[in-house]
C-alpha cells in the first residue's frame, strides 16, 4: 500500500460504529492523517495513544487504527517516523499482555483475536523500513518478530540486514528479531561482533530462555547489555526492571551474581520477588546477603525487604538496619514532596508481619524526627499513606512509647503546605486507642481543638471526655463533626438533634454510627430520608442506605418489608456494599421480618447472582457472586450451576485482590461439597497454588500472595482429602 493508498485505507473502515477511551471512534481518521504535519504530530500521537491504547486497554477501534497508522509509516509519510513506530510497539506489547491473562469475556476476546490478525499485516506494512538506518528502522525490524508464525520475507529481511556491516542498532534487532522467532543465526554471528552476540543472547533470556551459558555471558557482559536492550527491546527503562519482568528465574540468577549491584540492580530483585514465587527465594538470599554488608544503605535496604515476605531472618534484618537509620528524608511524586522515615516503614513492616518489635523503630521515627507531624509511610511498591492513617487501618495497638512519640510530633508545628500535615490521622489513632492508655495525651489533643476540631473532638467524645464540653463547644460551629462529638459527650437530645441541622455531607456515616436514641422519631425520619425509594448513586452513600434501613428494621419490624425493594435493588446491582446488603437480608429472614415470597424473591435472586456476572467497567464484578454463593450455602441450600461455573466464581474471586477474603471464605465452606464440585474447586486451586505468577493484590503483592497461599494450602488439602 503506497501514499496514495491511505486516505482509502481510512475510508474503507466505518469509524462510527467503533469506541475507543472517550466514546465515538469517528475522530481517529483525522488524528492519523495529521501525523503527516510535522505542527501535529506530536499532539496526534498523544491523542491516539490516550484514545485506542488508553493506558494499556485495547478497543474494537484500536486494530484497525494501529493498521492505518503502520501503512501511513511504511508509505514515508509521518512526520515523525521514530515515535510512531514506538506507538506501534506499544501496541504490540498490549496485544501480548493480553494473551498472557485468562479473558473473561467474549467481546474482549475479540478483540484479542482482531489485534492478533493485525500485526502480520502491521509488520508487513513497515518491513520496507528496515534498510533504513533510524531507531524506526529497528522498531521495523523488532516488529517483524511479534507476527507469528516467522514470514518468510521477512525472514529474508531481516537476515539480509542483520549480515549488514558494521553492525548497529538495527542489525541489533534484526537478530533479535530472528532469535525470537526462532530462527538460527549463525551467519550473522560468525565475526564474533559482541553486539549482535547479546542482542541474541537478550533474546533467548527474554523469550524464558534459563541456558546456564546465556546467563553467564550476560552476567559477564552486563555493561554491554545495558546498552543494547533498549535498542532490542520495548519499554527497557532499565534492563534490571525489564529482566524481572521478562524472566524472574533468569534475572534470579544474574542479579544475584552481579559483584557491585547498585539501586536499579537492587529494584531488580525486588521485582523478581514481586513476580516470581519460585525465584523469589534465590533474590530474597542475595537482598539478605547484601543488607548484611557493612556499606550497604539502610535506606535502601529497607525500602527492599519490605516488601519481601516476611520470614525470621528478614524481620531481624528489618530490625538491624532500623537501627542504623538516624533521620527521615523527603520524596517526591512529581510536583509534590512528603517526609519519610525508613525506620517507620521499617516498623510498619514488622507489624504487619506480627512482629512485636515494630514499636521501637515507629516510636523513634515518631521521637526524632522533626518532620514526624507530617510523616508518610510505605503502604505497597509505590504507594505511602500518612502514617496515623496507616497504623489505623492495620489496628496497630497502643504502647506507652508510641503515645509519646505521637505527643511529640503533634506538638511540633505544622508544615507550611497544610496538605502535608498529618496531625488529624495521628489524632484519629490514638483516638482508637482505650482512653487510659492515652490519657498522657489529653493536653495535646484539647490544645489542637482550634487547629484540629473534628480529630481533636471525636477524640475526646471516643475518651468520654466530659470535662472538654465546654471547650468543645466554644469551638462547635456549624460543623457537624465537632457537633456529633459534642452530643456525644453531653448526650442530650436537643445536641444531638442540632446535628441534623447541619450539612451532613459526606459525615452520614458517623451520625449513623455514633447517635444515642435510636428510637428517636427526627432520627428516625432522617435514616427513612437517607433510604429513599431507590439505591443511592454512590457506593458509600448505598453503605449508609444499608445501615439505615437495618436502624429502622429495628425500630420497627415493619419496615424490613417496605424496605425490601431498596435493598433488593441494591443487592441486584452487585456494587459497594453487597455483602452488607445481603447479610441484613439474611438477618430479616432469620428473624422472620420478610414474608414468604419475598424470601422466596430473595433465594432466586441469590440464585440469578451465582449463575449470572454483574458487570462494571472492569468486567465481571467477582465479589458479588462469591458472596451470593456464601449466602445460599448459609441458608442450607445447594449452588446452582454446573461445576465448571461453581470453579469460575471461586477461582475469579480468590484471583481477585478485591474479592480475595470472599473467595477463601466459599472455597472453605466447598469443602462439604458434592465431589464433582470438590474435585473440580480442588483442581483449579491447586494450578494456582502450583503457577509461579502471584496474586494480583492491592499493596505489596509478595507479602499478600504469601499471606493468601497460606490461608489457601489447607483449604485445597480438605477438598483434596475429603
């Protein structure tokens, strides 16, 4: 297809009938054409990528747009040759993506396959490039390797370049290229040219290759490969992140014998334990043997076990290296900096892991630093949570040296972005704390009640502070917060109702949970306004519906059944808080609150959750029906379906970091199941049990999946057994 060709090409698909991230994929025939304008590409590119390879996702636009695009390159006519090549690439890097996960639905799959069909003829659209000499020579060259199975012109191309002399970065991929579709490269080797030799080498690592003469030439050779895997490879940010991810067991090995590893080396091993069970061992040795050195940084060292899982020798190595660390440092994520202290994360680790010493390294943070005020800790590989928030979440108990440390930060003064202070967590943690071990701290909490009333206040209201009210009420306002606290304390009615008078939004929730006369009518009405006739938009306002509607059932037994239509809506659309929605069903039920058919309503609905997904943007929602399935084995009845959909709700759940608890809790009661269902929950848990890959988690993905594989071990050993 030549220059003239293309407009046709775009003609030829009806763009309307396809989506990309923003809707309507009528507007990609004009973003292609304005890659020709040398004052548009830059912006066209931007476009096409946030649109039809919107952060990694493909559309039924994308194929035939990434087609366009490669006979516009092929033909000359970008304006910008080298990065539209490298947005092919990307797309390429997606398609494969994809192949490696199990999809979950069919309109998805489509997809896949179209993107598959299409790289044969995206490749053959730009294989002319490859006699060029430019970096969209080799991304030519490298996409020749992702249509399988090997073309043969492209074969001969790509031989023909790669005995080309002196050899370069195109010749570097060209050899890549033939080594990843396995074709054998002998002449091109022959000279011995130890650029082309690693690029090969890089090859064979990266299509899972573990041969003990390749890892030794790249250990041998690291310098030189640093050099040539970005030019063989998409995405090398760093070849020590890119081998992690191309081949845990490969980069297990050559990490690990690297004589002077650096920080990206050690980034490396942590990824490999990141992706990697079965070469996680290896890399979590080699990080051991490296904390241990006399030079090694604490810092850094700390900022890697972490997020290993955590056994004895690790924890004591945490505990060592808190020691060494005499000061906090600040970080920045793009435009905004945070204070941290590793001696924090250290503890925050430890206690994650249950170990008792986790106090010490927290409270000298807390005691030390003079930025402790504003402290974030590390909550996952790349995520920090301010450290009241964090130790609140995880339910860190009290000790006394933690109350002082946390003393001494809130009397520090404030940082100057306000945004940084995190004096409000670390009130709401003590908070949570029982007031006799924290009453040293009543003088820090009373004095930020003008800098921090709702913090400061539901404190006291939590200690039962009645010699604040007067206090508190000086600084009340219209703040329903500080006035739920004052109600609290003072627990008048005529307090409490004042709260209603305030704007409510977004504190719902703690009204619900902290009033004192729940027979009271204006509560009452509130909670019945709150229900409505519908489910909330909102999952966090469906939450307070739930809390509402089991508040009035209890007031009067009534207004289960006149409630059950909001609830029934709410538990149809799978969403927020499904589990506490079915849950009070199935206390009404228990209690006799609902008539026959809507018990009845209630058991098919159930049922029609089990056998049928409920959806949201990311695809089938697995929680919902794992928690449907609970709920009917809780009422004595049997699963519906076939075992084969039975394995699908489990396995989608256990596999889910959302849905994982869920998926455990249904796996476990299976183990009284019929034995077709045992067997076949049996089989599926033990291929997930036995893969390398992890679990999919929402922190640190080591620590998690070693947390859930020993929660899953002796569930898959009853279903096994029984």
């Amino acid at each position: 297809m030549n220059s003239r060709d293309v407009p046709n090409h775009l003609v030829e698909v009806d763009w309307s009938t396809l989506e990309h991230a923003y809707g309507d994929a009528g507007d990609v025939p004009g973003w292609i054409e304005r890659l020709t304008d040398a004052e548009t590409v830059e912006e066209s590119l931007h476009q096409l990528w946030a649109a039809v390879l919107h952060q990694g996702t493909l559309y039924d636009s994308t194929p035939p747009a990434m087609t366009s695009i490669a006979s516009l390159l092929g033909a000359g006519e970008s304006a910008d040759a080298e990065n539209t090549a490298w947005l092919l690439l990307m797309f390429a890097d997606v398609v494969n993506e994809y192949e490696q996960v199990e999809l979950v639905d069919d309109d998805t799959a489509a997809v896949v396959r179209s993107a598959r069909e299409s790289l044969p003829r995206i490749a053959a659209h730009v294989r002319s490039l490859i006699s060029g000499d430019g970096p969209e020579a080799a991304a030519a060259a490298l996409l020749q390797a992702t249509a399988r199975p090997a073309d043969s012109a492209a074969v001969g191309t790509l031989t023909a370049r790669a005995g080309a002399r002196p050899a370069g970065q195109v010749e570097q991929a060209c050899v890549a290229a033939l080594t990843t579709l396995g074709v054998d490269v002998p002449a091109a080797l022959a000279d011995g040219d130890p650029g082309l030799a690693m690029a090969a080498t890089l090859a064979r690592i990266a299509a899972g290759g573990t041969d003990t003469a390749d890892l030794d030439a790249l250990t041998a050779g690291w310098e030189l490969a640093v050099e040539v895997a970005p030019l063989i490879a998409f995405g090398v940010a760093n070849l020590p992140e890119w081998l992690s991810d191309a081949n845990p067991e490969a980069a297990a090995h050559v990490l690990a014998a690297l004589p002077a590893p650096d920080e990206a080396t050690i980034a490396g091993l942590v990824d490999v334990v990141l992706s990697s069970r079965g070469s996680a061992p290896a890399a979590i040795r080699r990080l051991l043997a490296l904390a241990a050195l006399p030079e090694a940084e604490p810092e850094v060292m700390i900022a890697a076990l972490r997020q290993c899982p955590a056994t004895p020798e690790l924890r004591d190595a945490l505990v060592a290296l808190a020691e060494k660390v005499t000061a906090g440092a600040t970080s920045a994520v793009g435009s905004s900096t945070f204070d941290t202290d590793a001696r924090a994360d250290a503890g925050f680790a430890l206690l994650q892991a249950g170990d008792g010493r986790w106090t010490r390294p927290m409270a000298q943070a807390l005691l030390s630093n003079p930025a402790a005020r504003g402290l974030m800790v590390s909550t996952s590989a790349s995520g920090r949570s301010a450290l009241g928030y964090a130790l609140l979440r995880e339910h860190a108990p009290s000790a006394t040296m933690l109350v002082a440390g946390i003393r001494q930060a809130l009397r520090q003064d404030p940082p100057a972005d306000p945004s940084r202070d995190g004096a409000g967590h670390l009130v709401e943690l003590l908070a949570s704390w029982p007031a006799d071990a924290t009453a040293s701290a009543l003088p820090e909490i009373r004095d930020l009640l003008a800098a921090e009333p709702k913090q400061a206040a539901a404190a006291l209201a939590a200690w039962h502070d009645t010699t604040s009210i007067d206090r508190i009420r000086e600084v009340s306002a219209c703040d329903v917060s500080v006035l739920l606290a004052l109600a609290r304390l003072t627990n008048d009615p005529d307090d409490f109702h004042r709260v209603l008078g305030a704007d409510l939004q977004y504190r719902e929730s703690d009204v619900l949970a902290h009033w004192a006369d729940r027979t009271d009518p204006r509560f009452l009405d509130w909670c019945l306004s709150l229900v409505g006739t519908e489910p909330a938009t909102a999952d966090y306002q469906r939450e307070d519906q739930v809390t509402a509607l089991r508040i009035l059932a209890a007031a009067d037994s009534r207004q289960a059944e006149s409630g059950w239509t909001v609830l029934r809506a709410a538990i149809d659309a799978g969403r927020g808080p499904v589990a506490e929605a079915i849950g009070l069903a199935l206390e009404w039920r228990a209690q006799q609150l609902l008539p026959p058919h809507v018990c009845t309503d209630l058991e098919s609905l159930l049922t029609d959750l089990v056998l049928t997904d409920r959806r949201d943007y990311n695809g089938p929602m697995a929680k919902t029906s794992a928690v449907a399935a609970i709920a009917l084995l809780d009422i004595g009845l049997a699963l519906p379906g076939t075992p084969a959909r039975i394995v699908k709700v489990v396995t989608r759940a256990v596999t889910d970091r959302h849905a994982r608890a869920q998926g455990l809790a249904l796996a476990e009661r299976l183990t009284a199941a019929t034995e077709p269902v045992r067997n076949a929950v049996a089989a599926a848990l033990r291929s997930l049990v036995d893969r390398d890959e992890r679990f999919d988690c929402s922190g640190d993905v080591a620590v998690e999946d070693e947390r859930s594989l020993a929660r899953l071990r002796p569930i898959l050993d009853k279903l096994e057994t029984a």
